[in-house]
C-alpha cells in the first residue's frame, strides 16, 4: 500500500511587522531581537492557516464543519522562510487522521501536527466555558499565574464576522481560501479557518492586559462553517496556568457559538502569556 502524501509551499510574510500599532509586539523586530530571537515571530495561526489548502486537498471541504487539527509549534516562523507543508497517510481509509509537517527552507520542523474528519479521542474532554453572555471590559488587568489559576471564567466576546475583517483577514494572510469553495453557486464567503483559532488569544486580549505572547499548541474541532454576516459568540475556561524554563503559560478551552445557539468550534489553545527573556531562559 502506498502512502498518500499532498505537499505544498509557501513563502512566509508579515504584513505588519514593526507598526506602531501592533497588538502582539513579539511580531516587530526590536521586541522579538530583545527576547533573543533572530526576527520578528510570525503569530502561530498565522502560520497554522497557511495549511489550510493542503488540508481541504487530503480530505475535502467536509474539515471547514467537521473536521479537526491538533497541532504544535516547534520552531519559530520568521518573515522570508520557505514553508514546505506536508500532510501524509498510510490508511487506505482517507478519512483517518493525517499527519502534518510544516518544515523551513534548512529543513528544520517548526510546525508538527494531525488532521482528520469526525470524532475525536479528546473532543469530550474540552470544557464547555461557564460564562458565554458577552460584555466589553473596561478596566483590563495583567495576566498572572495566581489570577489564571482563580479567575477561571473569562468575559465572553461577540464579534460579527463582517466585510471588513473578511477583507482584512485575506489581505493580511495572501489567503486565496474561498476560491475553493467558488464552485459553490452563490455561496457567501465563509471565515478561514485561522480566523476561528484566532479567537482564543482574541478572548486572552478581551480580557487581560498582555504586552507579548506566544501560541505554542491547539486542539480545534470544527463543528459548522461561518458564513459572512454570522455574529460569534466566545468564552473560555482556563484549565491550567504553570511556569515553564521562565515562561509563564496558560492552557484553556474555547467555545464558539452563533447567535442561534449554534456551536460553531471548541479550542484547547496553549499560550505563554509573560515570554522569557534569553538569559532567563538559560539560566544566565
């Protein structure tokens, strides 16, 4: 039996690298030097999401409302690298989970993760957050290990997924995502999928006042796709806060629903919320 093996490349880019205005300064190259990084990191959805069409390739549109990923990032991105993404299978079954590399232009592995359709052994695991009526938060404290470990419930987020972050969102990214749903007679544009694993640093953001961070691994199952003009709905329920080899992480479980109730993606999403810096990382 043969192995099934799509592959796929793409140069990786930043958009907004050094503005001024950037939400996660791990992105610009003086933050991301002073940490003792070569560059400007690139945001691990980011990255995640340049998968995507290799994904739909090895097992069709049904991921975008059913299927799942669980991923990790190994090595960081930075603006220039060339991207070799590889899903492969054994199984002659094409619907059983696939493994997905994500590897530089030196060959070094930054990206490892598995893919598949239906059912996952962690689905029922993810915790269905408490608190899902949304509200703005006026006065954003820092994040720290004790608040993690006590505040458990965050504040939910509503956003509409409209014109401008569709527009935003593909522009941002070099995203071609929808062309592939063109032979789809009047469908409406649907959010890609790194807008939706974006939400968990979003609901981080929404509720606390964080100057850099780094995603380092997702669980997403995807239930339904969102369609233009559809209003979301997100809460998060952390699950654990630890350090780490100087960095301060926090894992927790996202829900996202319609406006009708609708579930639309569950996250376990890990995150260092207070980066290291390089000499505290060596012990220095």
């Amino acid at each position: 039996m043969g192995k099934n093996k799509v592959s796929n490349n793409v140069t990786a880019y930043l958009d907004n690298d050094d503005s001024p205005d950037i939400e996660n300064p791990i992105h610009s190259t003086e933050v991301a030097r002073a940490y003792g990084y070569d560059g400007p990191l690139i945001g691990g959805v980011t990255v995640w999401g340049w998968a995507t069409d290799t994904i739909i390739q090895a097992l069709g549109n049904d991921w975008i409302t059913r299927g799942w990923s669980e991923y990790s990032f190994r090595k960081p991105v930075f603006p220039g690298n060339v991207i070799t993404i590889t899903a492969e299978s054994d199984a002659e079954d094409l619907t059983k989970p696939w493994n997905v590399t994500m590897n530089n232009q030196s060959g070094d592995i930054c990206v490892i993760g598995k893919i598949g359709l239906g059912q996952t052994k962690w689905e029922n695991t993810l915790t269905r957050p408490v608190n899902m009526s949304p509200s703005e938060v006026t006065e954003k404290p820092p994040l720290t290990l004790d608040r993690a470990s006590q505040e458990t419930s965050w504040t939910a987020l509503e956003v509409e997924f409209n014109d401008h972050i569709y527009e935003e969102i593909n522009h941002k990214n070099r995203l071609t995502f929808n062309s592939i749903f063109d032979h789809c007679s009047g469908m409406k544009p649907i959010a890609h999928p790194s807008w939706i694993a974006g939400w968990a640093e979003a609901l981080m953001r929404h509720n606390f006042d964080i100057p850099s961070s780094m995603h380092t691994k997702s669980l997403v199952k995807h239930h339904s796709s969102v369609p233009l003009g559809t209003t979301i709905v997100g809460g998060a329920e952390v699950i654990d806060a630890y350090e780490r080899k100087g960095h301060h992480y926090v894992e927790f479980d996202v829900l996202l629903k319609d406006t009708n109730e609708k579930d639309i993606a569950q996250i376990r999403h890990r995150t260092i919320f207070r980066i290291a810096t390089a000499s505290e990382r060596t012990g220095n």
